[in-house]
C-alpha cells in the first residue's frame, strides 16, 4: 500500500474517499502522527492521484470552505542542542562582561557605535555574548527549550535561521528606539523572537482557537515577568521587539516552510542552517578584522 493523500482534517479525507469510490479504487484511511492519511495499493496509486487531482481542479470554483494552510514538516530537537553546546563553548573563550574584555568591547551591542560608527554587525554578535555564567545558563536552559519546539515545527534550519534573524533585528528596533549610550548582549532577544514565531504561525491555523495563538504569548509574557525586566543588563525592550519581530517572522514565513515542497524542503534546511553560520561569522569577522 502506498500513502496518495494526507490532511489534518478528517473531512477532506472523507470527501476524496467518496472520489475513488466512486471510480471503484480500493483504499484504506489511516490517522498517523502526520495527520489523516488515504492508502492505495501500487496499482492504483497513479490513478488515484489523477483522479484526486481532476476533482480538486473541477471543483476549485465551488463554493466551499476555505483549505486548511498548508501542514508545517516536522524537524527534530537537535539545533537546540547545538545552539545551547555553541553559546556555552562561546563563553568559554570570551568569559563575562568585564570593562577591558576586548570582546565585549567589539562585539556588545552598542548604539553609539551603530548609529554613528555603522557597526550594524553588533546586533548579531550581541546575541552571542553574556554578561556572567548565570546569564548564560538561563539563556541556554529557555533558548534550547524554546528552539526544540520551533524546530520541531519548521525544520533544524529554518529554527535556527529565525532564532538569529528575529534576534537582530529586535537589537536593531530597539537601538534605534533607545538612540545613542544603549549596550546589551545576550541571547534572550532570540529567545523571545522565537516565542513571537510561535505565535505567529499559530494565527493561519483554522479550528485551532484564539488560545492557541495566546499560548506562546502567554509563555512569552511570563517569561518577562520573570527574568525580563530585572538585573542591570537586563535590556525589556529587546525582548519586547523580539517578540514583535518573531510574530512578523512567524506570519511572513508560514508559506515558506509548506510540507507540500518536500524535496526543496530538505535543501532549504540545509541553505538556511549553513545561512545563518555564515552570517554569524562574516559578523564576528567584522567585529574582529
């Protein structure tokens, strides 16, 4: 038997069952962690896919209700493990925020030397430093956490690609909100980015609810309450504009993670994780040249 068609809905399921009965194909429909899907033996699978796809083109001016968007693939947990060992080896060569530490100096997050010096690479590589180890160790615990979950929904790459890019440009919105004589680092812009995301991709889900969508926001929103607007280097408007950013990000990229381009699916894992290394090194090479 071989898998022709799969859905989250069951009802759709019903409705193409109805197709290849009618044309007399024998099938089976099974639920699997993917959602429902329709089983045809060999024979019958080309001829089955032709008849499912001659009734969806006949039928796409009827009325009917809107099709779900499109089912996001399913990635694994493992960039939250690089992420988290990447962040810990990181600290170890370049230890805390102290005032002569030369990369800290080079690569905090500094608005006088974007504005004025156009450093623009500081967004990036702020994210990567932390100012003591307990800051570290908290950015790594919810970062891999929340990382895992994004992974698990978009793809390794794709998890990672937005963790960076919701990061920075949540440091970019809030330099320039605050002007000159602002500095940060951490990951935790990232952190709450990746929250944003979450919620985001949530809101272009049919049936699933307006908790669905608040859950992440919640988690996010907690999250502040509790390590977010508290300490000397604690920056509460950059992970406010990460989670802005993240819902933007989570919105915008829905489209891009559909399962339905499985084969250009993989590769643009690939692109976007080996993406993301190089723009954290070009960043540092600037910082360092």
């Amino acid at each position: 038997m071989r898998q022709v068609a799969i859905n989250s809905d069951y009802s759709h399921l019903e409705l193409w069952s109805l197709v290849l009965l009618s044309v007399n194909i024998r099938h089976r429909i099974e639920k699997t962690e993917e959602g429902w899907g329709i089983w045809v033996s060999e024979d019958d699978y080309e001829h089955s896919r032709w008849e499912l796809a001659s009734f969806v083109e006949e039928n796409s001016n009827w009325p009917h209700p809107e099709p779900l968007p499109p089912t996001l693939a399913h990635g694994t947990g493992r960039p939250a493990m690089l992420a988290a060992a990447g962040l810990a080896c990181f600290y170890a060569i370049t230890g805390p925020w102290l005032t002569n530490n030369p990369w800290f100096q080079e690569g905090m997050v500094n608005s006088r030397a974007i504005l004025n010096g156009g450093q623009w690479w500081r967004v990036v590589t702020g994210l990567t430093l932390h100012a003591d180890i307990n800051h570290l160790l908290g950015n790594i615990a919810l970062g891999a956490l929340v990382l895992y979950y994004l992974s698990l929904e978009t793809g390794a790459g794709a998890a990672l690609f937005l963790a960076l890019t919701t990061g920075a440009f949540g440091n970019l919105i809030n330099v320039f909100m605050h002007g000159s004589g602002h500095q940060s680092v951490g990951f935790s812009t990232a952190v709450f980015g990746m929250i944003g995301v979450l919620a985001g991709l949530r809101v272009m889900e049919r049936g699933q609810g307006v908790k669905r969508f608040l859950a992440p926001l919640g988690a996010g929103g907690g999250l502040l309450a509790m390590l977010g607007t508290g300490g000397e280097r604690t920056d509460l408007g950059a992970h406010l504009w990460g989670i802005a950013v993240g819902v933007l990000a989570g919105l915008l990229s829905r489209k891009l993670l559909d399962r339905s381009w499985s084969e250009a699916w993989k590769w643009r894992q690939v692109m976007l994780g080996i993406l993301t290394i190089i723009v954290v090194l070009t960043a540092w090479y600037l910082a360092l040249r």
